[in-house]
C-alpha cells in the first residue's frame, strides 16, 4: 500500500504533465481526481457508493 505522501508525489507528478488541453488533460486530470480521493479518504470512483463531495 502505498503512503499519503507517495500518493502526493505521484499526484505532483501527474500535474506536471497537464498540457492545458482539456481532451489531452482528461484521463490525467480523473487519474489525479481518484488519488486526491485516496489521500483525503473519500471512496474511489470504482466502488458502489456515490462520492458525496462531487457526486461521482
């Protein structure tokens, strides 16, 4: 399992690779989205019960 601050790396490492093109950012920006959910303790995207902070 990875730490919260492997998790914050990887997510600091994603950010650098934004392009400013939302079509290109997408897939980056949903993978940074589900690991700011494992940092903050929020259910990820692939389990059966709603996010209720965006409403995934």
């Amino acid at each position: 399992m990875e730490t919260k601050e492997e998790v914050l790396a990887e997510i600091e490492k994603l950010k650098s690779q934004l392009t400013g093109d939302m079509f290109q950012d997408m897939e980056i920006k949903d993978t940074i989205h589900n690991l700011e959910m494992k940092v903050n303790g929020v259910k990820p995207m692939d389990t059966h019960i709603d996010c209720i902070g965006c409403g995934s």
